[in-house]
C-alpha cells in the first residue's frame, strides 16, 4: 500500500480465529509461485476426455470436421453416454 499498488478482493472475519482476514480475486497474478493442482483424469474417450478438477467435472470432446455434421452429432451423443457412465460407476464404486 505505501506503493501505491492496489490488489483486487474480498474482507471477512474469520468465524474460528475471529481476525480479519483478506482473499485476493486474482491469486496467481499476484502471486507467481501458485500453481491450480492439477486436473485428474476419470475417463479416456474417443475424440477426447473426462477430467475433474477441484469443483468442476470438465468434458473435452474434439471431432474433426471431415466426418460431417451427422456423425459429429452421434460421436458427442456416445462419448457423453459414455462420460455419464463413468461418473456413475465412479459414484457407486466410492458408495461401497
């Protein structure tokens, strides 16, 4: 502050210390060293991937052009199916 730099966030009081505590926005800009952890993969598909970072389950489906627009529509129907599957049989595995 004596700098004149600002940062951009949020004050609260924290419930259990009761202090006065300040979160950043944009924590990797203002600091370097963070790095996100890294996405785990749940299940490979054919055009792409089912991954799950830490709130966010997260779909990459990536067809080529070429095999037109019919077929493109019947790959992500499958691969979605198949994402869904995943994530149930993950869900019922954890359960047992």
């Amino acid at each position: 502050m004596l700098e004149g730099k600002s940062v951009q966030g949020g004050m609260y009081q924290d419930i259990h210390t009761g202090k006065i505590m300040f979160n950043p926005h944009k924590l990797m800009r203002y600091n370097p060293d963070y790095q996100r952890p890294p996405k785990k993969l749940i299940c490979p598909l054919d055009f792409g991937d089912l991954k799950e970072s830490v709130k966010n389950y997260i779909i990459y489906d990536s067809v080529p052009k070429k095999v037109g627009v019919a077929r493109a529509i019947g790959i992500f129907e499958r691969d979605f199916n198949r994402a869904k599957n995943a994530l149930m049989e993950r869900e019922i595995i954890d359960r047992v």
